[in-house]
C-alpha cells in the first residue's frame, strides 16, 4: 500500500531527512556510535560549520584528520566529531 506524505514545513522535511540518515548511518561500521538525539550533516553542512570548502573536509577525510560515515560519494559527519576537530587543528 502506498501512502502520500505531504510536508509543509521545512523544518519537518528536515527532521525526516535526519532521521533516516541516522538510521542509515546505524547499519555503517563507524556510525555505530550515533546517539539518538546526536545531529549528522552531510558534507556541505559540515563544511560550513567548519568555514572550509567541501573538498578541503573530503581532503582531510582521506588524511585521516577526520572521521565520516557514509561512502565517499555521500559522506555523513557527526557534528560532535566536527567540534572535537574544530578544537584540535
């Protein structure tokens, strides 16, 4: 049975895009540690949290610098993990 789903707000839309990107993120490896109320961004939210470009966080992604989640073609980052990186550079 297919159902409509009609979303008005896009505070909502929001809400569920995170919360099926956590869900996802609990069947990776490194997101195994994801909490429930933890806030995950993708690339482009993370690099702007972090004022950097998105190739310069994929750059120090394959450096080993920082942790992500996801596949390289769709990276997820924990915001917890940005701060710890913030504060360590």
């Amino acid at each position: 049975m297919n159902e409509a789903l009609v979303i008005t707000q896009e505070s909502r839309l929001m809400e569920l895009i995170r919360q099926v990107l956590v869900g996802v993120l609990t069947e990776v490896p490194y997101p195994s540690r994801v909490q429930k109320d933890e806030e995950v961004l993708t690339r482009n939210e993370a690099a702007e949290f972090l004022n950097i470009t998105p190739t310069t966080l994929t750059k120090y992604v394959k450096e080993g610098k920082l942790k992500a989640g996801g596949t390289e073609r769709k990276y997820l980052f924990m915001k917890s993990d940005l701060v710890k990186f913030m504060f360590n550079r």
